[in-house]
C-alpha cells in the first residue's frame, strides 16, 4: 500500500500468503506482486532516480515477477521472505537476486524452551555473528557512497523492532537490571526465545536508533544534508505475540488495540520527516494522512505525472503552505486478517466493522475521536446519517481481491473449490 | 495467454481458479487480471482501435480488477463468469458491467436424471427461451454497425462446442436419426443432461458455423470485407467429460489426448485466417504457431511497438513471405491441471512430462512428431542430449507462480499455511 499508493480496499496485496516454508529449502517468499502493477520505485525510476531496497521484502521472491528488480528497483539487498525475517541471524540474504552468505549457522527460530530445564546455552543457540539490521547499515552506506552524484531513492525497511527479539549482545546489556521483573521468554507466544525480553527489545530500539543516525551522518558528510528528504515511520502499532510486552512498555498508550486491528492502536504510527531545506526543525502537524499518501507526495514535489491511486499529496502541509493542503472526505482501510476488518477516519469520526467475514451484517462501531482517543464509547446509535455514509464509502471504496482469502466484504464462495 | 501473449510458465493466469459458486447469487467469476497487465485490446486501444469481447470471459467479474472494461474492452457483453456459461440458456448476460435479463428460467444445469424413471419432459427442463450464442451474434452485429467507420477490432470467444449440450431444437432436429446407436445421455460424466447429445453436438457445430457465416455476410455489406482480418481458432481440443462424444466423432483422430493435455490431442488446434486483399484463398501452412504469437502477429500488421512477450510474428507466412519468418526454437507449455504438465516442440521433436507434481524428477517423454504424430514411441532414453536441452529450456522459462495451486515445478510449501 505504501508503495502503491492504494488503500486495503484496492491493493493487489492485503496479507501475506505464503508461497513456502521457514526453511532454507523451502523458501518460497510470498505471493509476488505481478508485473504490470505500477510503484513509487517504478515511478522515481522513471523520473531519473537511482532506487534502492535494503531490509525486508515481502512481495514475492526473485524467481517470480515480484523481483525487487523487477518491480522498480536498481538495488535489492535483504530478505525476499518475511519469514526468514523473524530470524535477524539468518544463514543468507538476498543481494539482487543473488544468495548472500552471512556468517550465521541455521537454527530453528520458532522453537520453545522448557523454562524448568533451561540454561543459558539455550538462549545462546537463538544468536548468531552476522545480524541482519548491521548489513542493512552497511550497505546502505555503500549505496549512498555510489549514488551520491544521482537522484536516488533508498527504500530502508528495517525489520525491527519486530515480533521476534535479537539483538548483538552490547545493545542488550545496557538495559539488563533496568526493567524490574523481567522474566526470560521462552517461545510459549512463538518466534524466539530470549533471556532478557525487556532488555532485548529496549536494546532493538536503541540500535535502530543508532542505525539512522549513522545513516544521516552519512548524508551530511557527502554534502547531501540540506537537500535529501528523510521520511521515518512504522508499519503499525506494537504488537501481541513473540516476546514482545507491549502492556509492560504501555507501548499503545491509550489507544485502543495492538497490531493487526484497525482499531488506532493498530494504525496509527510516527511519522517524521527531515527536509532541512524546506521543513522547519521540530514543528509538528496534526494534518491526517497515511503512508499510501506517499507516491502523491513524492510526485508533488517532483513536478511529474503519476498514475491514479488513493492518496493525495502533503507536501503543502510538509511545507506548512496549509491554505494549499488538499483536504479528503476520509480515509478507507480495509483488512482480512483477524476476521476481516473495515474502518474509516472521516474528520474526528472512526467507524470500526470487525468479524466481517464471518457476519456480512457486522455492525459499524462509531466512535468520535476527538475526545475518545481510546475508541471506548460507541456513538453508532446516535448517528444513523454517518452509518448511512460509512456503508457508501465502503461500496465505492471496495473492490474484490483476486483470491478468496483476502475477500471477505463480497465473499462469493459456495461449495465449488 | 492469447491476449496477453505469454506461455503458461509466465502467464499470470494458468486455470480456473473459482471466486464463486454455480448460483447467480454466489456468481463470483474467476481470478481476477490483476490492472497494470499488457494486452492485446490495451494494445489495440491505445493504436486507436475500438475493442469489443463478445462471449464468454473467465478473467474477473466487473466489480474486480479483472473488469474487461478495466482491461482494453471498450465494449463487453457475454459471461462474467465461465461456471455460468456452463449454461447456454443463462438468466442474465452482462453487458458493460451491467446485468442483462434473458428470458429464460433459472434452472440447476448440473443435475442428473435417473435412467430408469426419465421423461422426455425431464430433458426440456434443461432448454431455454434465449440461446446465449444468439445473443452474442446480435451484439456483434450491433458492434460492427456502430463501429464500420473506424479500426475495430472485435473478440468473439463463443461458447461452443464446449462441454455441455444444449442448442435450439431447430438445429438438434437436422440431426436426429443420423448417428446410429445414439442414446441420451443422463448427466453421469457432469454437465447438462440432454436427450439426444450426438445431435446436439452436431446441432451445435452447425449453429456457431452458421453465425460465422452471418457475420461474414454483414462484414461484407458494410463493405469491409477486404481489408478486415477474421481469425478463427478453438482454444483446446475435444473434451472429455460431459454428454461429449469425441470418440464416437473421432474428434481427436490419431492425436493422443483430449482437452487438459499437453499431448497432441489436447493442444493442436485449427487456425484460420481471412484476409481478401493479403492473403491467397485456400493456401496452407505448415508453419508451428501458438495463440500467444498474436500479440506479436498485431504488431508487426500495425508496425507498432509492443511490450515483452512469448511470441513471435506470423505476419510474413500469413503474406507467404517465408523468407522473411522469423524462425523459433521452440515452443513452451506448462499446465498445472492433471498433477502438472511440462511440454516443449521444437522441429519435429516433442517433450512432454507429467505428473509433475507428485514427482518432481517425472521423467521426459520424447516423440518425433514428423514419423510419429500420436506419440506413442518414447524415444529420451535415445536422445539424453535433446533431454538436456528440454531441461534447460524448463529452467529458462518458468517464472514461479504468484499463488501456490499453479506452481508445480518449484513448489516450496511445507507445512505452513
């Protein structure tokens, strides 16, 4: 969706589907994006841009047509398999299609550990020497070095802080002792296991952290500071399972939810942009916008044509030229997992649909933002009008997947398959 | 793969795979054509062609991607969804999206009757007032009216003969009585039942020969006969299930196979072309080519640019310029019904494996088509380097498929999903 520029209601992905299993000889990736289905690297490609990937891809492995390199990309470093990417000492990533191999030795990532057993050794056997977000860095500076006389675009998906917890062991021992009543976790919530959960995920963020701050001293030192765009975001909320503990860390907050909802804790992430050129230092917006906003944006600030999709620019907002900022009705979301979920943000209004697949008639939930952040009390009652409204965004925003797991609004299937 | 001009181990759609069910309330078409795929009717529109498909479609309901409005047509009338064009009698055809009423009843067309207690009465009960092949004529000739002043080009996939059997009675009637030991048939092998199936086979036959003949007429009248290209094909070669009787017709002569093979049988199909001013009534040619060659063939008759496809140009044997035919090396098919089917012809050999699957090392069978059209002498054990080859095209060729039911060749699932 961020790279598309389309919403849950249109994109030709809208979960992953695995094409294989967690093995080395099973990779498989996910369902690839088919060619023909036009990107932001497609586009800056286009207009002249050098563009990069580095860290994880999940859009299809590069024996399919979901290539990175097929798909707008000049440069493509990492995971092509977003399950190879719950292990962060993996034995290999992939370098433009070609099998890179770290220094790493194959382990199980997903298992347990019997917590009346266990030793220390255990938790050693989830580490590895090579870490994944330390080759990411490397090459990204290598990319910056060998493209600074270009435009370029560098696509960064760091893959942490994730739902699996490793991290090199200097960025955990800062934290040890700090968190009262950290327990190990011993896989009971999948993914790895971990000796200091706390300690770890604390040590996670400081070295994703200090990654981009590697990273723009990097952009300064090439003389590219005042006018390289660094945008910096999530992919949603904090999440449930591994050995995350997003309630110790009240890492929500008030919101309501954790990763995979629609509710806000779901959905709504940080979004920070450095343009020191043109973007006042610290000033802050409360402007609404989403990530599939982007490739409007992107075209916005470069002059050029773009193809039809659901965002809108916000530069004018980036640039605080507010009277120009382009205002929306409302934003759609749409997603199949747990259930099959619908929202939309229109104004302070959110109207939240859960279970749709199982119940075609799963009522609205409507809650007004601006004095319940938390999504607590639902208004739907009270506001037939905005229900009415709600239902018609939904028709219009909705159009059927391509495959009946992700099609839960319009589902169709009987006994045929 | 005809409109899209790629092989079956780089189309992105390579079966029937059902969003829906049998009923008009489930009628959920195929897998959708994803927006962004290259075609022959984008290709033509974007020449400055009107485009029209008149018949059956089986790549996406309109309130999908998949919309043929969505993907070059700027006219559409026929199936939506090939499960209902199981029925020649349907309730409704779409045209532009839209729902057509027919005047016929709703009836289950995949019942069986019981032999022993049958009534003629029970037979009508599968026959309708509004034959859908009718209506396809009368939209086409519509089309070609409203169209005869500017480039057209016009796709006219009937739906016959195919596998069930039903036609108006008129052309039943010509038939009955003139093939011996003609009983009816009571649905057993699947599909409609009918009363008389050698007739209405025949029947059948007889009417779509008919509507070519009346839209050859009115392309006459219009005076565009000579400069208009009619090409006609089938897309596989006779079934097998069904009230179809290909053995009694000997449909498939010597060829081995029938429809879902990649031997003879199921894949060497008639092709004709009609082109007055170009091309010299009744010639003949040897010349090996595939329904995926077209895209290139409209090409080269254009002189346009086209994007990357599997074919090639039969433009100069069509003109009888063979000096200028560009020779190929062979031809690719991958076909992931049947337990997965792999064949490659090249000159007069022909390599087929099976089973594929199941067994990913199924060995290859090699035949010498120019000695050996029914492929009945497996000569690889003679012929390792040939085989060699046959591997190595295999691994040239196939792109891995974006969803696990088609990939056969390189499939990694495990245990996940």
């Amino acid at each position: 969706m961020l790279l598309t520029g389309k919403h849950g209601g249109h994109s030709y992905i809208r979960g992953n589907y695995e094409m294989g299993g967690f093995t080395d000889e099973t990779e498989g990736g996910q369902m690839p994006l088919p060619e023909g289905i036009y990107s932001i690297p497609k586009m800056l490609k286009s207009a002249g841009y050098k563009t990069g990937i580095i860290g994880k891809w999940g859009l299809g492995m590069h024996f399919t047509s979901g290539n990175p390199n097929l798909q707008g990309f000049d440069y493509a470093y990492g995971y092509l398999d977003q399950k190879q990417a719950h292990n962060y000492f993996p034995t290999h990533l992939w370098e433009n299609g070609k099998w890179h191999t770290l220094n790493n030795t194959s382990f199980a990532v997903h298992r347990k550990l019997d917590s009346t057993t266990v030793t220390v050794a255990d938790f050693e056997k989830f580490k590895g020497n090579e870490y994944a977000g330390t080759k990411f860095t490397d090459k990204a500076l290598k990319f910056l070095e060998e493209n600074q006389a270009d435009p370029f675009f560098l696509y960064l998906p760091y893959t942490i802080p994730h739902v699996g917890l490793q991290v090199p062991d200097k960025y955990i021992q800062q934290y040890i002792g700090k968190f009262p009543g950290e327990k190990p976790y011993y896989g009971q919530s999948g993914y790895n296991t971990s000796q200091y959960p706390l300690s770890t995920y604390a040590g996670m963020i400081s070295f994703l952290d200090e990654q981009v701050g590697i990273l723009m001293q990097k952009v300064k030192e090439l003389g590219l500071d005042e006018n390289t765009i660094i945008l910096f975001s999530s992919d949603n909320g904090a999440t449930f399972n591994g050995g995350v503990q997003a309630k110790y860390f009240n890492s929500a907050a008030d919101l309501r939810g954790l990763k995979m909802d629609v509710f806000e804790g779901g959905i709504r992430v940080p979004f920070i942009v450095r343009w020191p050129k043109m973007i006042k230092s610290g000033s802050t917006s409360d402007f609404i916008s989403v990530q599939f906003d982007m490739m409007e944006t992107f075209t916005d600030i470069l002059g050029i044509e773009t193809q039809k999709n659901d965002g809108i620019s916000i530069l004018p907002t980036l640039l605080n030229q507010l009277q120009n900022q382009k205002q929306r009705e409302y934003i759609y979301f749409e997603y199949p997992e747990k259930g099959g979920q619908v929202a939309i943000r229109m104004g302070d209004w959110k109207g939240v649909r859960v279970n749709v697949r199982k119940d075609k008639n799963s009522p609205w939930m409507l809650f007004n933002l601006k004095d319940d952040r938390g999504e607590t009390r639902d208004l739907a009652k009270l506001y037939p009008e905005i229900i009415e409204k709600f239902n018609a965004i939904q028709l219009k925003e909705h159009q059927n997947s391509h495959i009946t797991e992700w099609e839960f609004l319009n589902n169709k299937s009987s006994t045929i398959k």
